[in-house]
C-alpha cells in the first residue's frame, strides 16, 4: 500500500506520526540529506556513522529510517531484534548499484592479498565481502591504522577512495563507483560563484570529484561540514554536498547565507538526491502505521555483513552507547 492509495486528506500528518511514534514504541532516524520537514519531527538526526550508532544503541521497539535503503539495512544488521522500516523501499542508492555483489566478489578473490575497505554506501551483500566498512567520518581514522604495506581494495566511491590515497600517499585499488549527485557539481559554476562571493569558503564532501576538492577549503563527511560551519569566520559558505544539509546550519546560524554549490548549468536541482527525496511524510506515517516497508535480511548474511561494521565501529574510536547523539 502506497501513500498514493490511501486517502490522508484532512490527516495533521505530524500529530499522527508523533501518536504512532509513541503508540509503537519508534525512533525516527533522519539523515541529514532529508527533507527539512523530517528532520524537524526526526528524533535523531546524523550522517551514517552517527545513526549507524544510534541504530545499535536505541532502546525503541521499531525504527523509521528516514533515509536510504543501505541505511536501514545497516540499522537491522546492528539491532536484529527490532522492527526496521523505511519509508520507501526504492530510496536506493547510485554508489550501492555501481557494486554488484557477485562482481565485487571476484574483484577480491582476483586480489587475494588485498583487504577489502568499503565505504558504507553498498548492500548488505557487499558489507558481507568487505573487512572493515567506513563512513566519510571514520575513513581516515580507519586508514590511519592500516600498516603501510597492507594492500588495500577501496570501494564503491572512487572519488572518496581516491580523496583518501592522495591525502594519505596510499595506493589502492579503486571500485569505479560515484554518486550522482556529488558527480553532478560543475567546477566552472563554483569559480563564477566564488567570483560573486569573493572570501566565501567552499566546504565540499569527499564524494566530490577532485575538480571540486581543489577548490574546497574544507572537506569532510556531512556531519564535519555542519561543525565547520558552526565555527568559520566570515557570513557566507558555499556547500558543496546535498544541500538539505543547509537546513541545520540555518537554525544553528539564523544570520549567515549558505549556498549550495551549482549544478552543470547553475539553476538544475541535480545536486538534490533523488533516492533521499522518495521519503515522504505520508510515507513515514503509513510505514508507522503499517510497520512495511520492512527490512529483513537472512541472519547468516547479516552475521557475516556486521563483523565488517563492528571493526568499523571499533575502528573509530568511541562506544557505542545511548549518549553517542543529541536528542532533538
């Protein structure tokens, strides 16, 4: 049953997802690249590394994941025992398909002296064949721990994997994967709004191909890019991920301008995800009502997916516990 079938004329949408939020015992998670209106009724919000931890250390009977697929695939390999749901079950993900499991797997047994370090935007499947999974939080953490003669596979984000081999002289064997909206940036529509906001810093994700890294003055995962604004001189930031992001730097920074950095031709919304919009209000609360869309995963793929994510976890310093986030 979609939101589309269902008659929710008249429904206050945001009473009714607070009633069923406590009726059923729910956690909403929202990833930053959400629409504003989820994350202001989100319990949580965060980038994968933060919600990763907060799948695992919730106490909620379900979990709502406001995000994509490979997300609340993460939250039910690290918390089996709870109801996973997720508004829309096709918010999928560019860098997920660009990796194939079965392909993947006879990329690593071509390089059996190489580990496998997989960036957490790929299937269960994936996370399943890799050693350790990072997150454009923990990646460098993680790499800085890996002996310089360890061979590494890196994917499925060539641009992240390459970010990282150039920041940290490491060669590595590169998944050709890239998400579309981080690829969808245009170096010469970034140089002409510099130019109309001379000084204006460039903050910019690793996702980024390198014409936008060179221009960036900081590069980070989304939740280092909401701190730098937090803490840069100046009134204007020029942000070159997926602008939803921009929401949580306007109610922390009421009286500084945030722009997202341009598409190809300086006015398309192609650096909007088109997998993080299929979320809806209606959606969140029919999946509240209706606990479906479901996440199930085997339990032996799901054993073998989460020893990757436990190193990841490991790897990155910190527990895992019920002060890891803020509550909103």
């Amino acid at each position: 049953m979609t939101a589309q079938s269902v008659n929710l004329t008249g429904l206050d949408l945001r009473a009714e997802i607070d009633r069923l939020r406590k009726e059923r015992g729910a956690v909403i998670l929202a990833h930053y690249y959400q629409s504003p209106e989820i994350q202001d009724l989100a319990d949580y919000i965060g980038d994968s590394l933060e919600l990763s931890k907060k799948a695992a250390a919730t106490d909620a009977e379900v979990i709502a994941f406001c995000g994509v697929k490979f997300m609340a695939e993460t939250a039910k390999i690290l918390a089996p025992e709870k109801i996973v749901v997720l508004p829309d079950l096709n918010a999928g993900c560019s860098l997920e398909d660009a990796c194939p499991p079965e392909k993947f797997a006879q990329f690593r047994a071509a390089h059996p002296d190489h580990i496998a370090l997989t960036y957490i935007n790929c299937s269960t499947e994936v996370k399943a064949l890799s050693d350790v999974i990072v997150t454009s939080s923990s990646a460098e953490t993680i790499l800085a721990q890996i002996p310089a003669d360890q061979k590494i596979i890196f994917g499925p984000d060539r641009h992240l994997g390459g970010y990282l081999s150039r920041k940290f002289n490491r060669e590595m064997l590169l998944w050709p994967g890239v998400c579309i909206v981080h690829e969808a940036f245009s170096e010469t529509e970034l140089l002409k709004l510099k130019a109309q906001h001379p000084g204006a810093p460039v903050a910019a994700h690793p996702e980024c191909p390198p014409h936008i890294i060179d221009h960036a003055d900081y590069v980070g995962s989304t939740s280092g890019i909401l701190n730098f604004a937090k803490g840069f001189e100046g009134d204007t930031l020029i942000v070159a991920t997926e602008p939803h992001i921009i929401h949580q730097m306007e109610l922390a920074l009421p009286g500084k301008t945030f722009i997202g950095a341009p598409g190809a031709d300086g006015q398309c919304s192609c650096n909007i995800c088109p997998y993080m919009a299929l979320n809806t209000l209606e959606k969140l609360y029919l999946a509240l009502r209706d606990l479906t869309p479901r996440i199930e995963i085997e339990e032996g793929l799901r054993l073998r997916a989460k020893r990757s994510l436990d190193k990841m976890l490991e790897m990155a310093g910190g527990t895992v516990g019920q002060g890891d986030l803020g509550a909103r």
